[in-house]
C-alpha cells in the first residue's frame, strides 16, 4: 500500500496498547488516524467526520468473547453511514462470526494479534472498494443530473425573447394533451428542437421519438418509409420492415417538411391519419397505431390551400394547434445569448480558449439579417472559432458576413465625417466580400488603421 493514500481511518477498540500500536503503523498510510476506546463515541466521530476505513473490535469489556458489541456497533455505523467500510478486528475469530460479519455489512475480517502485512493489504483492499462506492455515487449524480437537464422544460431552446416565450407558452399548454401539431417557420429556426420540446413534455415522454424528413423521400419509396413493407413486396424488399408509422407506435412521429408532399401522397398520410391504421405493402394486415403526430414545415401551407397544392382536409387534420417560429431576425434580443451558447460548444470542441464575444462582434450579429436563421448562426460561430486567434471574438472574426441586411443600403445623404467614413469603410468590405487587406488598400489604409476603425464603429 502506497504511503499516504488514505485521508481518515478510525480505530475502536478498548485496548489502549493496540490503539498505540495500530496508529503507529497506519500514520504512515494515512494522512489522519482517529483512536477511540468508547465505542458510544462511535456516532459522534462518524456523523462529523468522513472515514475511508473503521477498524471496530468485535469484543469490548461487557462481553469478550460472543462478538456482540462488535455486531451492534456496526449496525449503529451502517445505519448512519450505509456506505461505511468497516473491518472488524477480534481476538476469538472463527468462520461462523466472519460470514456473519460479512451478512451484517462488514468490509472484511482480521484477527488480532495481527501481522502488519496482512492488515495493510487488507487496508489496500478496503481502499479500492471505497473508491468504487465514491465512483458509483458520482456517476449516479451524474445521471441523476443528466436526467433532470434532458427533462427540463426547453433545456435546449435558447431564447428570452417575447416572440420565444409565447413558444414556450403553447408549448406548456399543447404538450400534456395528445392534440396534433404543426410548426411553421423557416429553414433553421428550430422547429425540430420545438417538437422534441413537446414530445419530452408530454405524457409519452417515455416511448420513442420517430422523425421523418418528408422532403427527402421519394414518391416510389413513400410508402415503404412510412408504412412499411414485407418481404418480396417489391425487387429490392429482401426482408419484412416496419415503417415510420409503426416505429413511432405509442410514441410520437413528427413528419418534417411536409408541404413538399405531392397531392397523392399527401391523400395516402390522410388516410393514414383518418383510419388510425396502416398496412405494410405486400400485406392484407391492418396494423393499428397509436400516435402523437407533429408536422412541420417552412412553405406557405395556408396561401398552398389556396393555390389548391395542399388539402385542406389534411391541413384540418394535422394542425389542431399551429406554432409559428420567428425568424432570427426578428428574434435579435436572443442573438448574444445564442451566440454564447454556440461559442460555449466550439469553443470546448475544438480545445480553444474563449472569453466571449467582444462588443463589436455583438454589434455586427444583431445587424447582420440572418436568411439561414439559427443554423446559419451556428455555423457562423464555429467558423469563426475555428480561425479566430485571439481570446475573444471580435467583428474580425465575421468577416465572411456581410454587415448590413441585403435590403440595407448604405446611406449617402449625410455630412457626418464619421458616418461618412463608416459607410465607406463598410462599402469597401462588402465590395471585396470581407477581405480586410483588399478593403484597406482600396481606401489607401493600412490594415492595422483599417483594423482600428473596425473597432471604432463596432463594424
């Protein structure tokens, strides 16, 4: 056993001789060692102190041989401490005490007058199992906490703006119910975040969560995806499968992108939906399935009905409850804390130092219109990480964005010095499409005075 690799042992016997000679010894291997001869001082020491091991004799002076005392004193340290190790020592030892010991909660058994050796080692031993409990605990902790961050109501939609919070309010109020939900929003808004959001919330939070990308599925292969095939149906159907429909069975199915289905396709999910039942291709078996369906999608769904390339039907039947995501644009109070967030992510990532994001950079997030919403601000975080060079993140480090909204013009009709010169310094940056060398030698600058300026006007 390695010198000093225990912090706390407590010795209980009413042998003082022993006691002397145990701490002795074991003051080597641990940083504290606590003698005590009154085993009633036995709950006091362990309820204020953390011991990695309690040496306890068997046999004090009320009985000396039946090991009693022994049994009773290591009930009263598994009571408090369920976790304990306790290695109990006695003179009149035999098998039928140790294996009782050993029911009773006992780590191990040594025998006195013992031999140096054989008690270290049993330390060593003592040790190594005190180190698994602690681990067990840790990582019980640690998925207790897990647990608690994965159900936390929206743990990883960031957002405190006002357009956010009425999300989170529907969201509250639609998630315990099973009543069908449609997303509308843009590319990159999050709308597959908000269904899982409903799905954790909701009563089958327990059961699976089956997302489908409607856009991305062929005609041909539309209802082998979702419904399911058995073998032989079809040349390239080698064996039975279940479909989307099936796997999401007591759970919940979000279809994603579903304003991309053609008319006869979206007739067949309409029955699907109606008859709360599909059947496999190749297969004259209705299958029943109980589901909790969410859609999505980043088309005009209303004005489709309109233009008669969406039912109105499958409309009534899929949106009970609609949820409208903002675009980031108009969400621009939840940019610096989505920018932190994503910072936080690649930062850890890709093993950088990061302090934040500087002013400027702020600055120019918020101005910056965002057509690509969350998911291009995301990206725009990671690049910047990756070449950035500095502790924190300045407007420099954006300099593949333009910092104006494209519907944006820059404005002449002033005689501001400044403002003349920022509106240059901007147009020149855009002309050469954030190359901060170029942009500098087109105004006659130096990079470190373009640089300067940058900072200057938070461009």
């Amino acid at each position: 056993m390695e010198e000093k690799n225990l912090d706390k042992i407590l010795i209980v016997d009413d042998n003082e001789d022993l006691l002397f000679a145990a701490k002795m010894l074991l003051k080597k291997h641990a940083k504290e060692v606590t003698i005590e001869k009154d085993p009633r001082r036995i709950p006091f020491l362990i309820n204020n102190n953390n011991f990695d091991v309690v040496l306890l004799d068997m046999n004090f002076t009320e009985d000396t041989t039946s090991g009693k005392e022994g049994f009773h004193w290591l009930k009263k340290i598994k009571e408090i401490d369920p976790k304990a190790v306790v290695i109990l020592i006695t003179a009149f030892g035999d098998v039928e005490m140790a294996v009782q010991a050993l029911k009773e909660g006992a780590t191990d058994f040594i025998l006195k007058p013992w031999q140096n050796e054989k008690l270290l080692a049993t330390l060593s031993a003592a040790i190594k199992l005190k180190e698994s409990y602690n681990q067990v605990d840790k990582l019980s902790s640690r998925q207790k906490q897990l647990q608690a961050d994965l159900k936390k109501p929206f743990s990883e939609i960031i957002g405190s703006s006002a357009s956010m919070k009425n999300v989170f309010s529907i969201i509250e109020k639609v998630a315990k119910t099973d009543a069908n939900v449609l997303i509308l929003g843009e590319n990159g808004t999050g709308k597959e975040l908000i269904a899982r959001a409903i799905h954790d919330q909701s009563e089958r939070n327990d059961e699976i969560f089956v997302g489908v990308d409607m856009g991305a599925i062929t005609e041909s292969l539309f209802e082998s995806e979702l419904f399911g095939h058995k073998k032989g149906a079809y040349t390239d159907a080698k064996e039975d499968r279940a479909g989307r429909f099936e796997l999401a069975d007591n759970g919940t199915l979000f279809l994603d992108e579903i304003g991309n289905l053609s008319m006869p396709l979206q007739s067949k999910l309409l029955t699907a939906l109606q008859k709360r039942e599909v059947t496999r291709i190749g297969s004259n078996k209705s299958l029943p399935i109980d589901i909790r369906l969410i859609c999505a999608t980043n088309m005009p769904i209303h004005n489709m009905i309109m233009e008669s390339t969406f039912r109105q039907d499958l409309l009534y039947r899929i949106n009970t409850v609609e949820i409208f995501l903002p675009p980031l644009r108009d969400r621009q109070d939840d940019i610096p804390i989505l920018a932190e967030h994503f910072l936080k992510i690649y930062a850890a990532k890709y093993r950088k130092e990061f302090k934040g994001l500087k002013h400027s950079a702020h600055q120019l997030l918020q101005r910056y219109s965002w057509p690509g919403n969350i998911r291009e601000l995301q990206h725009a975080i990671e690049r910047a990480i990756i070449m950035a060079e500095g502790e924190e993140l300045d407007s420099r480090d954006f300099f593949f964005l333009s910092a104006k909204p494209a519907n944006e013009k820059i404005s002449t009709n002033t005689l501001n010095l400044d403002e003349v010169e920022k509106n240059m310094i901007q147009k020149a940056i855009d002309k050469n499409s954030g190359n901060i060398s170029k942009a500098a030698k087109e105004l006659g600058l130096t990079r470190a005075s373009l640089y300067r300026r940058l900072e200057k006007y938070g461009l």
